[in-house]
C-alpha cells in the first residue's frame, strides 16, 4: 500500500478543486477578485463589518479605483452583494448565497482529499 504525504492531500484537493470550475456556478474571478473574496469570507466568519471604504482602503489590493472595480465586477458576477447599514453612506459588503454554495463545495472538496477511501 502506497503511503500518503500530506502533500498528496493538499493536491488531491487542488485537484478537486479545480472540477469544481468545471461545474456551472458562477463566473470565474481573476486574482485580485479571489483575494477580496477571501477577505470577505473571513470577516463574514468573525462577524466583522467590512464595508466597501475599508476593503477600498486596504493597501495590500492596491489603488482604491481598482479595487473599487473589482467590486463592482464581483457584484455583477454575483459573488458578493452590498447591504445598508445604519451610515446611509456606507454600504457593508456580504458574501450571496451561491458564494457561500461555493465555499460549501470547496469544503466537500477538503473533506474528499482527506478521506482515505477517496
């Protein structure tokens, strides 16, 4: 019996993965989209307000226009959504549903690439 490396899960999964882009779901997001994405997710997991200024604001993604761009494509793709907050001026940015889908899949994926009976 073949012995597993921890790096054969981690490309079992990559592997995994990357069927899921295969599947019908929502459109792909380039790399700066997939980091804002990731950043959303965790601040929804923690409970946190991320609102569109402070990803704006954030200089790790870069120019405040583009990263503004991103947002409005990643609205249009239907990965994140804004939602009023008691600021009429600011708009706090959430993960939609088929996001959270996506995320779920992605799980699957995990708990897939670590099971032994693959």
């Amino acid at each position: 019996m073949k012995k597993t490396r921890p790096a054969d899960i981690y490309l079992r999964f990559l592997q995994l993965s990357q069927a899921l882009r295969g599947l019908p779901s929502l459109p792909e997001l380039d790399p700066l989209e997939e980091r804002i994405l990731e950043l959303v997710a965790r601040a929804g997991q923690t409970d946190e307000r991320l609102s569109v200024r402070d990803v704006m604001g954030n200089q790790d993604l870069g120019a405040p226009a583009t990263v503004h761009n991103r947002l409005k494509s990643m609205r249009q793709k239907g990965w994140i959504m804004l939602a009023d907050t008691e600021d009429t001026r600011r708009k706090r940015i959430e993960l939609t549903q088929a996001a959270l889908l996506h995320f779920d899949r992605l799980s699957q994926c995990m708990l897939r690439a670590t099971s032994p009976d693959k």
